[in-house]
C-alpha cells in the first residue's frame, strides 16, 4: 500500500473511514516509519497530554482514570476526567453520604472544559454486593445517580461498560436513577446465572437485545428471575419504583396462595370446557 | 468524470449561499469537483465539504478574501501545531510563514498544497496533517527523543533491558527475549502499533483514541488485548521450545507482565514535555 493521503490520514482522525480502509491504513502504519511517525506526532497535536489541577501530580495513566498523588493529603489517588458536568452533584452527595461501600470522594471539581473526580484508592473497587442495593438506593434518596454501575462498584464519574448501560441510556439519555436499577440488575443477573442477561458486540447489537425479556435461568430462584426482569424492561417508567422496592422483591418470595388457586380454577375451567366439547 | 451543467449550477448556488463574498470562477470549482470525485460525482457532491472545497480552490488561485478566510478560521489550529514544532532552529513565526507559503504559493515544478484538499474530510482535519507532515520533514533532527526507528517493527517494542530478563534464570533469558520478538511479530499488523504507540512513542489511551477515530474503551480494550496476546503467543512458544513445566512457565511469565507494566510507566514518565 503507498502512504495515504493526507485526506486519508485526516478522515482516520475524525473516525469518518469505511471500517475496511480504515484497518489497512492501521497496517500501513505498522510497517511505515513516517507514517508512523506522522500519526505520532499528530497525536499530541489532536490530544495534548493531559494536565491535572495543581493539586495533582499524574503518575500512570489506567484503563479508565488516572493513578495520581495528592499533594495536599499526600497519598495516591484516583482520578476520573469526565465531560459530563453532572458528575459534580453526585460526587457532592456522595461525600456526604460517606457510606460503607462507597468510595471515598476526596475531591470534585472542574479543570479546563473536564469535570474530574478524585476518590481514595481503595483495595480494588468493590466488588456487587446485598449492600450495594441499600448504598445506592441511599445516593438515589439524596437525589443522585452513580451512572457507571457494573458488577464492581467504583466511584462516580467513569465510563460506563456499555453491557451494564440501560437501553435509553445507550440511545443518548442522561443516566437517572432507573438506569443504575437496570445496571445493578444486569450485574446482579451476571453474578447469579454466570453470564449476562443480553449479548450484543456493539451498543446498538445491545440495544435490540435489552427490547426482550432476558431468557429464564434455572440458577435463579422464579421470584428472583421476575424482579430481575422487571428491573431489566426496556421502559424505564416499568421498572421498580425505586431500589428498595426491588430489594423487597428480590428478598421476599411471592405468596404462593394467589397463583395456585389461579392454577386451579383454570384446571377446572379447561376440564369444562373438554367435557362440553365430548359432549 | 466532470459534473454536470445542473450539478455544477447547484454546487455554485450552495457555495454562493455559504460564502456569498467569495468571487469563484464556476469553471475553477467545477475543475476541482471533477479532479477530487472519482467516478460519483452524485455521491462526492452529496458528501463534500463544499465551502471548504471552494475556498481551497480559490486560494489555490491567489484569491485573496479565500487565504484570509483560511487563515482566520484556522489559526489557532495552525498556532498549535507550529508551537508543537517550534525549537531554536525555527520560531513559532517562521513555521508560519513557511507553512503559509506551501500552501498558498506555487512552486516551480508544484501547485499550492491547497489545491490537494479533497473536501471529503474538514478542512480543518486536512491542514493540521498536512501541516505536521510539512513540520516533521521540515525538522526531521536527531535529537528527538520519541524518533521512531521502525525499520524492523519487533526489536525496539521489546527492550530486553526494560524486561529485566536478569531476573529470569539465566538459561531461559534468551529463549524468553527471542519469544517475545517472536509473539510481537504474530500480532495483527495494527494491533502492533497501537502498542508500539502505546510503549514506545508513549501515547496515551485518550491520544491513540483521538489519532485513530476509535473510542476511548475500544482503544484500552484493543491494547489489553493485544499485550495479552503477545504474553499467551511467547509463553506457547518458550513451552514448545524449552519444555518447561507450567510452573516454571507462570513464574517466568508473571515476571515478564510485571516488567511490561514497568515499561509503560517508564516510557509516560519519561515523556517529553
């Protein structure tokens, strides 16, 4: 392949090539030395490296935050840059909370056009669990919303794994307290089957997968399986109420009474009607 | 293949309603709609960036009102890759000047560079490539530190000192180091330089997103991915050819992603500024 053009370079950047051009132009880049070097160089023009507020000094960049020291309380941190300014309120009422389970939220704030959001490094992120429920239903009460819910429990503020991003959230709605219900319901299902609830490589494969109910799983208990479901409906309004009512219906098996005596009148209702029709 | 008499009417019409200041010979930008559209001119027109295009084309005419609008709109981008490049040898100022005078002024054997813009990405795009490319030609000097000697794409993504492969017995360092190069060269060719980028060129996740049009997570996960897969290829390897015991193995191979993580955080400290 000759070098690409600079038309081609640029469409690259702006993320506009057919996916075909757009590996061969990758694979040219790895044999191409100026190539390289011009998608390099490029890189620090499109993206400068990033800065922190004063208060930081960056370490090592992770997966989806940043490891830095705190220089005022002198001891590591983890620093989340978002560009969604919404993050502020809910860290804000995520330090007043300060709940078991919740990470420390040492700092928020805003750095050039980023929100970004520093939380104590804890051993991990913590992993879902029966508390998760009560901690998040609390932040939901303060009138926050955590948005990056998974089956580990970080701070606020990161992206989200798009598996665990509710259907209207994935169509471009901001997270609400609905979609952190669905999130912890596909982790809650994720932890209880062993596999996700909906399978999709891509946000919109995911997407139409979240339009139908997830299939029964004999790993969980009947009412366990109906108040995932019902936490996993593609209509936000026909999700529990809140996480506490999902709580209840996750812990309380429904009477048995009402169903059975359902069963039994139907029972008597088709052997009428079986006779009738011998008849 | 040239458009139309009712195309290239339609094409001056949006271009008069985007930049009713601009004075543009309708032959000119028909000329350059049928050099830039290929075969499909009904689908070129439909997606280029018309205005862009008919500036560009009267800039590379000498219109006046065209290299100013040029200049005006994309000056901070301009200001920004010359500052990138400025060093004692070439100021903020002259990086400008000649910039400008590639783009806008003939040379002998070559028309202004303007006249190359397609319009099938922004202008915008367009100049800061072609700008980087001119700089890094124009600079091209031994001091720089993240040079990329990409002559063989293997040798320099594995730094047997950076592995430090003393800590592995020494009977294995060999086959260890040969392995790795080995791994790095199964990799999928642009997998390998997501890495390279990654390790040596020291760019970060959000860079290598923003320079390849891919999203954030689908950058991190394609490197997870790729330094996984260059750990599992070397230790299959080392086992074919050592037939060591899995234990050995682990411990050689946990060893060797420790070290891996040393490397990345070597090469972002050691940042140029």
């Amino acid at each position: 392949m000759t070098c690409p053009s600079a038309a081609a370079i640029s469409q690259l950047l702006e993320g506009t090539l057919a996916e075909p051009a757009r590996v061969a132009i990758e694979s040219h880049l790895d044999g191409c030395a100026s190539c390289g070097e011009l998608v390099s160089e490029l890189a620090w023009v499109v993206a400068p490296p990033r800065t922190a507020p004063p208060r930081y000094r960056l370490v090592r960049e992770l997966t989806d935050a940043w490891l830095a020291d705190d220089l005022e309380r002198n001891e590591p941190v983890e620093l989340v840059f978002t560009d969604d300014p919404t993050v502020l309120r809910t860290a804000q009422i995520w330090r007043e909370l300060a709940q078991p389970g919740l990470v420390e939220v040492v700092d928020a704030g805003t750095h050039g056009d980023e929100t970004y959001v520093a939380t104590r490094i804890v051993d991990g992120v913590t992993a879902i669990e029966p508390r998760t429920l009560e901690t998040v239903g609390a932040l939901h009460r303060a009138g926050g919303v955590h948005g990056s819910l998974g089956p580990l429990v970080g701070g606020p503020g990161r992206p989200n794994d798009p598996a665990y991003r509710a259907p209207e959230v994935l169509h471009g709605a901001a997270p609400s307290a609905k979609s952190d219900q669905f999130a912890l319901c596909v982790a809650l299902w994720e932890a209880g089957v062993g596999r996700r609830p909906f399978a999709g490589a891509t946000p919109g494969a995911l997407a139409v997968a979240m339009q139908s109910a997830p299939p029964a799983s004999g790993a969980l208990a009947p009412h366990v399986v109906a108040a995932l479901r019902r936490g996993l409906d593609p209509d936000p309004e026909r999700r529990w109420p809140d996480l506490d009512a999902l709580t209840a219906a996750l812990e309380r098996p429904p009477t048995r009474r009402w169903p059975y005596a359902i069963l039994a009148l139907a029972a008597i209702a088709i052997t009428f009607a079986v006779v009738l029709a011998a008849l | 293949m040239p458009a139309t008499s009712d195309q290239l009417a339609v094409a001056c019409a949006r271009v008069r309603e985007a930049l009713p200041a601009l004075e543009l010979a309708e032959s000119d930008l028909g000329a350059a709609i049928t050099e830039h559209a290929g075969d499909d001119v009904e689908g070129y027109l439909a997606l280029c960036h018309l205005a862009e295009l008919a500036l560009a084309c009267g800039a590379s005419h000498g219109n006046g009102f065209a290299i100013a609008e040029i200049e005006r709109t994309h000056r901070a981008l301009l200001d920004s890759v010359c500052n990138r490049f400025a060093s004692p040898g070439h100021s903020r100022d002259d990086l400008m000047q000649i910039l400008r005078s590639k783009l806008f002024v003939a040379e002998p054997d070559r028309r202004p560079r303007i006249a190359d813009y397609d319009g099938r990405g922004s202008l915008a795009g367009w100049l800061r490539v072609l700008a980087v490319r001119e700089f890094i030609d124009l600079t091209r000097r031994k001091d720089r530190t993240r040079e990329l000697a990409m002559t063989d794409a293997t040798p320099e993504l594995i730094e047997p000192r950076d592995l430090a492969l003393e800590t592995i017995k020494a009977e294995y360092r060999g086959a260890v180091a040969q392995a790795l190069v080995d791994a790095a060269r199964r990799l999928e060719p642009g997998d390998r330089h997501l890495l390279r980028q990654h390790l040596v060129a020291g760019l970060t996740i959000d860079q290598l997103a923003a320079v390849l049009g891919i999203h954030r997570a689908t950058a991190a996960r394609r490197i997870a991915r790729a330094r996984e897969q260059l750990a599992t290829i070397a230790r299959t390897l080392v086992a074919e050819r050592l037939a060591l015991a899995d234990t050995d193995l682990g411990e050689i191979f946990s060893m060797v992603a420790s070290k891996l993580d040393l490397t990345i955080r070597r090469m972002l400290e050691s940042r140029p500024a």
